[in-house]
C-alpha cells in the first residue's frame, strides 16, 4: 500500500518535498566547515590516542598548565626560604614543585640543600655534600645512574607535578642519553 502511495508520487513533488524540508531545518545537513571540524576532529583524536599511549608508557603525569624553561638562577628563589612561595627541585633536568614534600624540602628540614637546585648528582649519589648539588653526571657509575632513574621515577615522577625544565635539556642534544629526560 506504502509502495503503491510511493511510486505513484511524482518526482517533482519528491523534490519539492525536500527543498520544503531543507528550508524549514536548515541544521539537518552538516556545512562544510562541519565536515572540516569533525574530519580534523578524527585526526586530533588520533594524536590524544597517540599522546595517551605515550604518556602510559612513559609513566608520566603531564599538567594542563604551561611548562617553564628555568635557568639555575631561576630555580634558586624557590629553595624553600620564603614563606608562601613554592619548592622546587630539578632531577634530570625536569623541575619539580614538591612544596607538598615541605617536610623534607622545606627550610631547615633534611633534604634542604636539594631545594632551589639541579641536584641530579646529589640524589644519584644519595649525597648532601655541596659539590654533588649541580646537574652535571660526569663520572658517576652505572649503579649511581640507574638509582638516579629509579628515584626520578618512583619519587618524583610519582609524587610531584612537574612545572618546567631547566633550560639547557632544551638545548643540550649532545648530552649523554642516559642523562636526557624523555617526555
Ligand atoms: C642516614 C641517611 C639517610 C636516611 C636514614 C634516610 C632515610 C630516608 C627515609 C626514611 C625516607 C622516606 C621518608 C618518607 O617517605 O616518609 C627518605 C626519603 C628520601 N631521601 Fe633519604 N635518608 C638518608 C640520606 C639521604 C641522602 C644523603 C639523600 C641525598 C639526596 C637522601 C635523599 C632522599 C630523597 C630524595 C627522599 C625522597 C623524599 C621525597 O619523598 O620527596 N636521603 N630518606
């Protein structure tokens, strides 16, 4: 019955239909920037997919906010003497707000000295000695660098959020691998 009212419609009245249709739900059919944004859509799902896996295997925490290249000079103001300011410490390279480690970090507490530094050598080492307070690893031993590795990531990686990098990893490219920070 549906099939016979169908085929004896004309097809200009078809036409007209849909015209009639089209002007009373303009929205019904995507325009072309819609199909710009949901085609870009797709490919910027692809790289959060991309972006997640990387971040799963890395183990890392990545923040919303914007990261900060920080000179030594920078880092040293957040060294835990002032009141209300944040700590910061770098390992690796990679600067770390750990003003929620004030029991440790902050001022006249154990781990102090680390505050306001590069201390990558220092926690290497497991050192406090002043001259082990710096970013540079030359020497140390393999067992040193993998302890480095295992702190950076199973302290730091895990407990603090990372606001910035000290701004020589962004142009140290002939650093040893070891000492790169992946992120
Ligand atoms: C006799 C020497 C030391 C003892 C008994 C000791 C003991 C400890 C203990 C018990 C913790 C864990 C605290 C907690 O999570 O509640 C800790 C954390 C830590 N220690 Fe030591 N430590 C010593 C020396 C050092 C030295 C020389 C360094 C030099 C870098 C160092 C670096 C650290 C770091 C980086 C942490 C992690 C702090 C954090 O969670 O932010 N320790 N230590």
């Amino acid at each position: 019955m549906e099939l016979r009212v169908l085929s004896n419609t004309s097809p200009a009245f078809v036409v007209l239909f849909c015209l009639l249709v089209c002007m009373i739900f303009p929205n019904a059919l995507p325009s072309d920037s819609e199909k710009d944004t949901s085609a870009k859509k797709t490919a910027d799902d692809d790289e959060h997919d991309e972006h997640d896996e990387h971040e799963n295997k890395m183990n890392l925490k990545f923040q919303e906010k914007p990261m900060r290249a920080f000179t030594d000079e920078d880092l040293s103001v957040y060294d835990g003497s002032f009141e209300g300011r944040p700590i910061y410490l770098a390992v690796k390279g990679v600067v770390f707000d750990v003003t929620s480690g004030k029991e440790f970090y902050g001022k006249g507490a154990t781990y102090n000295p680390l505050a306001g530094k590069d201390c990558t050598r220092a926690v290497a080492k497991m050192s406090l000695d002043p001259q082990d307070l710096t970013a540079d690893v030359t020497g140390l031993s393999k067992e040193e660098l993998d302890s480095l590795d295992k702190v950076f990531r199973e302290v730091y990686m895990a407990k603090y959020p990372v606001v910035g990098h000290m701004s020589f990893t962004a142009v140290d490219m002939d650093a040893e691998p070891l000492y790169r920070t992946e992120l």
